[in-house]
C-alpha cells in the first residue's frame, strides 16, 4: 500500500468514543479458495517486513480489554544511527489512565531491517537515548520464513515462531482484509505477544496482554 491518505482525524477521533465495549473474536479462518476475499498483497514478495524510511508513518491506536480506547496517535520513523548502523525508533505506546506517565510499548522502540529478517532493540537504560551506546536485540521477526520458524535470543529469553502466514486479517473498520504473518512471541517460555504484519506495509495488529494495538492507516514509500 502506497501514497494511502490518512482519514480526517477530527472524524476518527469522533468515532472512537462511540464503543460502548469490545469482543475479541478468535483468529478468522484462513484462505480456503472461494470462501475469503482475495489477499491484498504477495505474501514473500516485499522487500522487507516493514519499510523504515524517513517520512513514512503510522497511525495506531490502543484498546484495552477492559476500558475506553486510546485516541488515535500518528507514529512516524525516524531514524538514528549507532556505531555507524542505521536504527529507527518507532513508538507505539498505551498511556496507563491511572497515571498517565506510566506507558506500556507494544514492542521494542528501536528497529533495524536487515537479510534476517526485521530486529526490535531497547535502550540499554531509559536515559540512554543520545545514540551513543548500541541498543540491545531483544528479538528478530523473521522474514521470509516457511512456517513454524524458531527464533531464538538466548540473552533476552524471547523466542519468536512464524505460526502462520496466510491468516486473513480484517483492518479495525473491518472495510478490508490483509494476508498476514502472524508471529507468536514468548519469553522465558511463557506467551508475551502476537503479532499480525502485513509484508511491505504495517503491523496491522499487535496482541499484548490486555491490550490490542491497531495500524488505522499508513503512509509509506
């Protein structure tokens, strides 16, 4: 998806304080011929899981299992360097009602594309934000990747596994289903996360505990 434009915000933030509650269906079905509408995208045929380029974002928003979503929040890529390697930081945070300092990251901030696939680093310490010290991997999605691939960091205790990678998502206004891989993460061997990425495009759709973060709309090049 290129060149998208983002909907009139004053609309969607409108529309977020219509939800009176929220149900968390079961994964949909997968691609069975006739049954489901036809993928947007090749799966393997984008250059990378995620395209980090200065002036490409995202917007997202968050909606707790038990509470009122979070209005939405435009996320743009930026980039860093570290020890002459190129980083992006990418920022997608739910900020806790109760105390509105305390944040909770639906993954790692700092990210780097490379062969293996798409890597997601944390400050060594939350004051370490200069670009002066190499952040650390904490996990790899990879991609492309066959089915049931394991990846492991020993250091950090994630292990990432590609369930699946023809699982049709529908977009949060439900207007538009996406093939996508779909990412388990556990650490120290207990689930941490899902992740649904649409290739070349978006993490349409990051699971985490209570929280279900969704990629409304990008723009990307």
């Amino acid at each position: 998806m290129k060149g998208k434009e983002l909907f009139p915000l004053a609309v969607l933030f409108s529309c977020l304080f219509s939800f009176n509650g929220c149900d968390f269906p079961d994964d949909p079905p997968l691609k069975n011929g006739r049954q489901e509408p036809e993928p947007v995208v090749e799966i393997d045929s984008a250059r990378s899981l995620l395209p980090l380029r200065t002036g490409n974002f995202w917007q997202y928003l968050v909606i707790p299992r038990d509470g009122i979503p979070q209005p939405l929040v435009l996320c743009p890529a930026t980039e860093t360097t570290y020890d002459g390697v190129t980083y992006y930081e990418l920022k997608y945070l739910y900020f806790c009602p109760s105390n509105y300092a305390e944040t909770i990251a639906a993954f790692p901030p700092v990210l780097r594309w490379h062969a293996g696939g798409l890597s997601f680093h944390e400050h060594l310490s939350p004051l370490d934000t200069a670009s002066v010290r190499t952040p650390r991997l904490m996990y790899t999605l990879p991609y492309p990747a066959p089915v049931g691939t394991r990846v492991e960091n020993r250091r950090s205790e994630y292990t990432v596994v590609v369930a699946a990678k023809d699982t049709l998502i529908p977009n949060f206004n439900g207007t538009a289903s996406y093939r996508c891989y779909r990412y388990d993460l556990s650490f120290r061997n207990r689930p941490a996360s899902r992740i649904y990425a649409i290739p070349g495009s978006a993490l349409l759709r990051i699971e985490k505990g209570d929280l279900v973060f969704h990629t409304t709309d990008w723009v990307v090049k």
